[in-house]
C-alpha cells in the first residue's frame, strides 16, 4: 500500500507473503498486483467485527467480558488503539492492526489476536508459524511507539461445539493461548522484505500455486 508521498507501507499479511513467495510479495508492493483472492470464506472476518462489538461492550466498564475471565490477566486498553505505525525508512513503513489489546496491573500491554478454528484448537500442539510471526509484530509496534511489552500475547480460539441442542443457540468453544513474543526477531524480516523490494522481480517460490499457474498459462499460451 503507498500513501501520497509514495511511501510503501508493508502489513503484516504482506509479509507474510515474502516467506510464501518472494515474487508475489515484490508484484504486491512494486506492482499492485495482488495475489487472486480466490473462493474464501468471509466467516471468519465477520466472527471478528462481532466479538470486537462484545469486546467493546465491557471497555467503559473495567472488565474483561465473561468469555475470557479466567482465561486472561489485565483490563481492555480503554481508549482502545488499533492501528500501529513504524518508519523503516524514508521508503518504506510497517503498519498493523491490533483486534485487542490488554493492560496488566504493571501497566504493560499485551496483544490479543481473535482466531476462527475449523478444528478444535485444544488438540492443537504447536502454533502456526504465521500467528507467532504477527503476535511477534504487534510486540515490536508496541514498542517502537513507546509502550511497555509483558513479553507475551494472547490467541483468542473461537471454535464451534458438537451439541444436540442446536435449537437453544449455537455453543462455542473459547480456547486461549498464551504466546511469548520474540519483537527483537522483527527488524531482521523487515529488513528482508525491503531488500527484495529494492531488488529485481524475484524468482518465484517452487510451491507458489499462483506463479505455478501462470507459468502453466504461458506454456499454454505459446
């Protein structure tokens, strides 16, 4: 995303594209050409735009909502702030979102992060490498705009139940889990994805479905 003055903005999905594929993030920032969206779900976005709605709620009142007593130590931050900025150079900047975010009784803020599950997220042993990545990146925004860090954040798991009694409302599953954050390890990627930007149109990743496709096309074409 560029604003007026051209400055390339990196999210933290676009990152996520350069360890998928160097040459769809280069096309993304260089080329505004984005990677095609596809057949997707929007369930989970809309699961997101209801619990930030309950989330909101319970903020003027001091109080973590009942689904996350227990589960989670801290206040909602109020006022709330979502999006967080970070200058890498005059070139480039780093920006994110926040779906939560919690203070701790030393005045620390720890991220929260909603999840939609398709699987349930209890059986789950280790944390996509994708989530550790963004919890890691909301710590380091955190910082570089003057905020104390606990060292950890929170993923909010929203997984629907087995239940016989559908007909008295859909039960849901709240799984939390709690992530240290590692923001020192953010600056070395960032730097990484700007290299590729500076450089020429990378070659694409072996296992890109979209690069694969499009190769096919041509050789289809010729």
């Amino acid at each position: 995303m560029e604003t007026e003055n051209k400055k390339i903005w990196i999210s933290h999905s676009g990152l996520d594209i350069l360890y998928r594929c160097p040459r769809c993030f280069w096309l993304k920032y260089r080329r505004g050409i984005n990677q095609p969206e596809g057949i997707a779900s929007r369930l989970a976005d809309r699961f997101d735009r209801i619990l930030k709605s309950y989330f909101n709620l319970f903020r003027p009142l001091g109080e973590l909502p009942p689904m996350i007593q227990g589960k989670i130590e801290g206040k909602l931050e109020n006022p709330f702030r979502e999006t967080y900025f970070y200058s890498i150079n005059e070139q480039y900047g780093f920006l994110a979102k926040l779906d939560e975010c919690v203070v701790n009784d030393q005045s620390e803020k720890v991220p929260v992060d909603f999840k939609t599950s398709s699987s349930d997220p209890r059986q789950r042993t280790e944390v996509f490498p994708a989530y550790q990545h963004q919890m890691d990146e909301f710590a380091f925004l955190l910082e570089q705009n003057r905020h104390k860090t606990a060292g950890f954040g929170y993923l909010v798991y929203v997984y629907p139940a087995e239940s016989d009694q559908l007909h008295m409302g859909f039960p849901m599953i709240v799984h939390v889990v709690k992530l240290s954050t590692h923001p020192e390890t953010v600056l070395e990627r960032l730097q990484e994805g700007t290299a590729v930007l500076d450089g020429p149109l990378p070659e694409p990743s072996a296992d890109c479905p979209f690069c694969r496709w499009r190769e096919s096309l041509n050789g289809f074409l010729k």
